[in-house]
C-alpha cells in the first residue's frame, strides 16, 4: 500500500491557503508525468485512470506531441486572430477533414466552445431558419455537463453548478436524456438546436438507449432543427470511435470538440459545422484573442495526426473491452453497476459501503488515480496508450477497496 501526501505537505498548504476551493483534490502533489503514469513531490507513481476527464487521451507528454510543441516554441505562439500564421489554415483544414464538415472555428476551453454553439445555432436560426428575433430556442437534456459559464449552468440540472448563481440565460428547455417522445415534444418552430453529449460524462458515463441518437438525428432532420453534439470529453478516440456519434452512424451538424485537442500540453476546443451554419457569422462578430493561436494550432495537428492512423480509436476499442469485462466481475461484489464505451467506464459502488470519495481516497493510497461524481459514482478514463496489465492493475487494485 502507497502512503500519499500528508495534508500539512507544503504544497498541500498553498493550495488551501491560497486559492479558490473550487475543486477538492485528492491529497496528491504531483510533479512529473509520462504515460499513463504521474509521480508526486514524494517520488510515488500513480497510475492515471483520470486522464484529465479526456484531455489526456494520448498519455502524458507523448513524444509527437511535445516535439510538435518544441518545434513550435522555436519559431512564434502568439500572433492573435489579427493577422494569419502558417499553422492556422493546415489546422482548420485538418480538423474540418477528420470531422468531415467544411468550416471550423478555433477557440481555447470546451466552455468557451460550448458558447460558440449556441451564439451560431441561435444566429443560424434567425437568419437562416427564420425564427423571430428574441425567440430562438434551444432544447437541451437532464444531467448535462456542458460548462460553468453563466449561460452553461442556466440549463443544467445539477444543484452544485446551478444555485446561486441568478438570473439565468432563458431560451433553454430541458427534457429527460434518452427520452426521444420527450425530445419531440419539446421541439416546436422557435427551436434552433438540439444540443446532446452522446455519451454525459459528469452524470456518470450515462450511455443513451441504442436507437436513441439516431432517433435525434431523424427529428432533427424532419424539423430544422440543428443536431449539435458536444463531443468534449467522448469525442477524439475515448469510444472507440474518432467521435462517440460514430458509434451508432450519427452524424451532427456541429460538433463541439475540446479537452484531448490540446494534446494534454495546451487548452484548444473549436466547433466544426457545414459553411450554411458556421458561415452565419461576419468579422467583429465573436473571436478570442488566444483561439488558434500558432502553439494550440501546432499541438493539435499532432493530435489529428495520430487518430488519422486510427492506431488510438482501435487500441480505445480493445484495451477497454478488457476493462469493461474485468469491471464486470465486480458486478455484486461491491459494484452495482457498470456502464461506458470504449475505455471510459461510469462505475456505480454500492453506497452501504462507502461513498465514491472515500473510494478514490483508498484508491490514491494503492497507486490508482480516479475521480467520483455524484455520491458513489467512480469514472474510470485512462489514457488511451494504457496496458492490459496496467487495467489489471487498476481494477485489482479497486477490488481490494470493495472488501474493505
């Protein structure tokens, strides 16, 4: 068993003294990295079942990233969307191929990304659809997790996000997730967008009902209205696919990609959608001054690099398998249920035995990093590149908590 970071650490100190208790870590100070594995202050190796909720995907510091990165920091970082540099164009014709749609917008947290969707779905309804203006609604599913911004947490359904936090942006509606008669009914002529995570991923890796996203699609088609996925944390490889849609030959009309596009090194999201939506906006009209910057440009053409080889989506699909059978062993031995794609895994604890923190809290000490949501829901994301033996490791490591 691994002894972890004692709470009057130093580090440890700092942090509570000093900042903002946005966040509750685990008590680990981390300090180098490679891999799937982390290595704290103390020179103890943690194996990294987290994989920073997907940004992660491609393992700490993976070489063609970095040297990608390196050889950027050589030559210019910053230019700001005032002028072009040469990593831009290459950039948005990348990520406009892998996502197979015409245009793409740059720009730096999956939050912000969020935002851009609806600015353009709510812009393409007016002059595109023709929705009276002001009216512009956008229908969106319980549980959600798409950001922490005014307007992201003015329709979510999570308490902790959502209170005291007033006046909320209007314009939302809200319907049970895998719900599609829900979904219908809710659509009428002001609805501008349907905005879904095909996979929720704070909401404990909740996967719809097969059938469902492509039920999503046909309305969305029937009425005019936008499909557009926020694929943040299940897009870029973590299904199995290149995109969770993927799996069920979904297609959106937008994609909102984040998180694993910074390759781990640096924040990059974009939106990606067909010239008849994204070419709604005019300069002056939305921008940020770091979004496709030359250094995020650089890294995410290495991360677009290693999922056209397909090698991470297919490793995702095999590794994860494997871990889903192990997981599922442990069904009634503590675990009450288990549920994901690929190597992203929502595991339910049962709660008379303890809740999801303390399970995290035992899992620091025998090496394995994971993170709880929701009272006694653990997720499970390791980087793509993990091991047979390394996820025998993890789940071994998790059987031995649920026997207290």
């Amino acid at each position: 068993m691994t002894s972890v970071a004692n709470l009057t650490d130093p580090a440890v100190e700092e942090a509570e003294r000093y900042t903002a208790h946005n966040y509750h870590p685990l008590p680990v100070v981390i300090a180098e990295a490679e891999g799937a594995w982390v290595t704290d202050v103390d020179g103890r190796r943690y194996l990294d079942c987290l994989a920073g909720y997907s940004a992660l995907n491609f393992g700490h510091r993976h070489p063609d990233l970095i040297a990608a990165a390196r050889e950027q920091l050589d030559r210019v970082t910053l230019t700001s969307r005032a002028f072009l540099h040469d990593q831009f164009g290459p950039f948005c014709r990348d990520l406009a191929r892998l996502t197979g749609k015409d245009m793409v917008l740059p720009m730096n947290s999956g939050a912000e990304a969020v935002e851009t969707a609806v600015k353009v779905s709510r812009k393409w309804g007016y002059k595109i659809k023709g929705v009276p203006d002001g009216k512009a609604t956008i229908v969106v599913a319980d549980g959600n997790f798409h950001g922490r911004t005014t307007t992201i947490i003015s329709f979510s359904t999570d308490p902790e996000a959502r209170a005291d936090y007033g006046p909320y942006t209007p314009g939302f509606r809200v319907v049970p997730y895998g719900d599609l008669d829900a979904l219908a009914a809710a659509v009428d002529e002001t609805t501008v967008a349907v905005l879904l995570e095909p996979i929720q991923g704070e909401a404990g890796v909740i996967v719809p009902p097969r059938g469902y996203l492509p039920g999503v699609r046909r309305l969305c088609s029937e009425r005019d209205v936008l499909l557009v996925a926020d694929e943040i944390q299940s897009g870029l490889g973590r299904t199995g696919a290149t995109f969770a849609c993927d799996d069920e030959g979904v297609v959106p009309d937008m994609y909102i990609l984040g998180k694993a596009l910074g390759g781990g090194i640096v924040p990059v999201s974009a939106v990606a959608a067909g010239r008849e939506v994204l070419g709604v906006l005019r300069p002056g009209e939305h921008g940020s001054t770091f979004g496709g910057n030359p250094l995020a440009c650089a890294v995410a053409r290495g991360v677009i690099a290693l999922l056209e080889t397909g090698e991470p989506q297919a490793r995702a699909r095999e590794v994860g398998a494997h871990l889903h059978r192990r997981l599922g062993g442990l069904i009634g031995r503590g675990l009450t249920a288990v549920r994901g794609r690929g190597l992203w895994a929502g595991i339910d604890i049962d709660p008379a035995l303890m809740t999801g923190r303390e399970a995290c809290e035992r899992l620091l000490t025998r090496g394995v990093l994971a993170k709880d949501t929701h009272d006694s829901t653990l997720r499970l994301a390791p980087p793509l590149i993990v091991t047979h033996d390394e996820i025998d490791g993890a789940v071994d490591a998790l059987a031995e908590v649920l026997k207290g």
